[in-house]
C-alpha cells in the first residue's frame, strides 16, 4: 500500500498491510535539549528518515490571520517582560527570552473585539480572497521578533495553485489544517470576554462564528475543488482537564449547526476525514460533534482525563491519532513499553486508531526513550507480539555521547535569573 493509501484504510477502519509510522512531534526546546543527549546535527537534519516516520504533505500556503495585521507596538520592557499589542491588537505581556523554545508563555492583558463596532472593525482584516493569504510574501506586514517563535505570524510559502498535480499524485496523504469557530474568535475576544459574550451578547457571537464559518469555505473552496485532500484538520482547543470550555448545550446552538455546513462543504469537496484538534478532556466535544460535524478527534491527551480506549467503544466509528501519554515517557523503558502496549491494544482492538504521543514532546522527554518508543511502535505497526517484542535499539547506537540531560528548573531559572519586572 501506499502511505496514502494506508491512512486512508485506518481512518475507515478497513485491513491495511501495517500501521502508519507516526510517532508524535518534538518541539524545538525538545530538540535543544536532545542535541545535548547525542542527537548529531547530521541525525537532526535528517529527522524524518533518521526515525523513518510516514510523509504526508499539505496543498500550500493557507493564511487565517489579520490582514493587514495590527501594528505591534512595544509599550515597556523591564527585566525579562514585554508588554506589547501583537497583530491581532491584543494586549501581551510575554517573556522575552522563553525558557523552553516552542512552548511558549503568553499572558494576554486584553483583547480586541468587545462589542459590535470592534467586531465591525476587526472584520475589515479578514477578507478571504484577501492575496497574501494564498499568494506570495507573507500576510501584508512586516515580521518581526516581538512575537516568540512568530506566534500565528506568517512569512512566504507554496501557494497552492502550485502544488496541484503534486497533491493528486502523491502517494502521501495531503492534509489540511484551519482554525476553526471558537479557536479564531477567542483570539479576537479572549477566553473569558468570549465566554461573557455567549450570555451577555449572543447574537454578536452568532454573527462571528456565522462569519467564520463562511471566511472558511470562501478561502478553500477554489484549492478544494482542484486539490484531492484526504484529511481537513479544525483547529479548536477548546476543553480543559475534565470538561469542555463551553457547555455541550452551547456548542449545539452556536457550533454544531455552523459544524453541519463545514463538514458537508468537506464532503461535497471530496475530504475523506475531518478532524477536531483539540486538547483537554474531549468527551463533550465528541457527544455533541460527533458524528455529524466531524469523523475524529485528535490529540487525546491522557493528563486531561481522556481514555482512548472508552472513546473507541462509545463512538463506534471515530477516527483518532494520539493519546499515548507524554509523562510516561520521561523514565525507563519499561514504563514506556507498558504506555505503548496499553495504546496499540486498543488500536488492534477497535480499529481507526493511530497511537502518537498525545501533544508536542516536551524537552523533559530523554531523546533514548523517545527513540526506543519509535522502535516499538514500528514494531508494533508491523504486527509484532504485544507481550513479547522488544526493539534492536538501532537508532540509540547512532547517536553520540550524552553531555547534559534536560533540567526544567535549569532553564526556568536560564529564561528568569534576572527578572525583576513587577507583575502589574
């Protein structure tokens, strides 16, 4: 099979010849910290091969912010803090130097959109068939490095008119990923201003999710049409340890009609899968979502309470990718094994499953259990014996000697030594 192929059989639950290679994505701090493991720059600059992960591709440069953006405007800087109003015209105070590069820490003060004439304003920034969003350069202003790591900023990239032949010939999975309803307007209301509005001003969010809605199918109906896409990816983060962000009532009136259209606009384009992306406990999203506004759900993270395994039993049918649990990876290999086999358990049992690590692979991750957990899920991807396999350990005997493991409070105390900004 191809890997199209493949990801294509698992998401439908039908026989394949192995399991996608899929392991879950470092994040730049992770690979700081795993240079110092051994991890050569020769193996870093060849990752994807060095670990042999399936490809997939994505159809080209899809802009979902401002345009143009907000002026960033520097108000204060004092110790290690900025205070600053970022493209989106929020309000930040963030860390100058991040102690871990990838996993960012912003403290949002306030945001834009409050009331109708600021939602009426922020509105004139995103026109759909505004050029930066496909064509090149970047979204209209100019980039800076006020925003750590470029948060939500964008530079230039493959426009997708560009990439259409390769897209409907690959014999790689072509995906793409969007923000979606309550992801775009939380960041132009904030959490807790969106979470009044839903009572104080109802039909102001209405209007925006309604807006989004459309932005959504105005951007991607011209790609869609020309460009076979295999999975569309929704970006919402919308839940937390235990429950959704929002009531499963409030999702049915504000979201789930909005989901409806999306997902027959999707279908009626050809996309095979269409997935939520979001963290916390998933539970309420899926009884409201599924099956109507989405096919699958994706990171099931472990710490917010979410099993795997109980969404495969009570959703017959959800398609998933994650949920192996990142802490279980910080110790021995043991412990490691037993997290893996608990997963790929449920895969073989329920079908439509891809295990990964359940989120970025945090710096406190060792770089030899990390690659121990790509053996066995190789392994396993290839039918070994749940009880029994154990990995060779190749790619541990590539690597060079280990200098310094990761120290969370050594790089804390690297990022904020010399802070001695106040907190107001």
């Amino acid at each position: 099979m191809t890997h199209r192929e493949r990801f294509l059989a698992v998401a439908k639950g039908q026989p394949v010849d192995r399991m996608p290679y899929w392991y879950g994505g470092p994040r730049a701090s992770t690979f700081a910290a795993w240079q110092r493991q051994g991890l050569t720059d020769d193996l870093l600059a060849r990752w994807g091969e060095f670990t042999n992960a399936d490809p997939t591709m994505g159809i080209g440069k899809l802009y979902c912010g401002p345009v143009p953006p907000f002026p960033e405007i520097v108000i204060k800087e004092e110790g290690n803090y900025r205070w600053w109003r970022d493209h989106w015209g929020a309000l930040r105070k963030d860390a100058i130097k991040q102690p871990t590069d990838g996993f960012v820490t912003r403290q949002y003060l306030e945001f834009f959109v409050k009331d109708w004439e600021t939602w009426e304003e922020m509105k004139t920034h995103f026109d759909p068939h505004s050029p930066e969003r496909t064509g090149p350069g970047g979204d209209g202003g100019e980039l800076t490095d006020l925003n750590p790591n470029r948060y939500r900023h964008v530079g230039d990239g493959p426009n997708w008119w560009n990439l259409v032949d390769q897209c409907n010939n690959a014999d790689v999975p072509v995906f793409v990923t969007v923000p979606c309803l309550y992801w775009t307007v939380r960041d132009m209301c904030g959490f807790e201003g969106l979470s009044m509005l839903f009572y104080d001003n109802p039909m102001l969010v209405h209007e925006m999710f309604e807006y989004w809605t459309g932005f959504l199918m105005e951007l991607l109906d011209e790609p869609l049409s020309k460009i076979k896409v295999d999975k569309v990816c929704l970006n919402e983060d919308m839940a937390y340890k235990g429950m959704s962000m929002i009531s499963p009532a409030m999702m049915r009136e504000f979201m789930l009609p909005r989901y409806k259209r999306l997902y027959s606009f999707f279908k009626e384009h050809g996309v095979d899968v269409v997935e939520m992306d979001s963290d916390g406990h998933n539970r309420d999203i899926l009884s409201v979502m599924y099956p109507e506004g989405i096919d699958g759900i994706q990171p099931v993270e472990i710490a917010a309470g979410n099993d795997p395994e109980e969404y495969l039993r009570d959703f017959p049918g959800l398609y998933m990718s994650g949920g192996i649990d990142k802490r279980e990876l910080r110790f021995d290999y043991e412990r490691a094994r037993a997290e893996v086999v608990r997963r790929y358990g449920a895969a073989r049992q329920y079908g439509r499953y891809i295990p990964t690590v359940d989120h970025g692979v945090p710096p406190d991750v060792p770089l030899r259990t990390f690659l121990y957990m790509v053996e066995l899920l190789q392994g396993f991807a290839n039918g070994e014996d749940l009880d029994t396999y154990e990995p060779p350990l190749e790619l541990e005997r590539q690597l060079g000697p280990i200098e310094e493991m990761f120290d969370p409070r050594a790089a804390i105390a690297a990022a904020y030594a010399c802070d001695d900004a106040p907190e107001g």
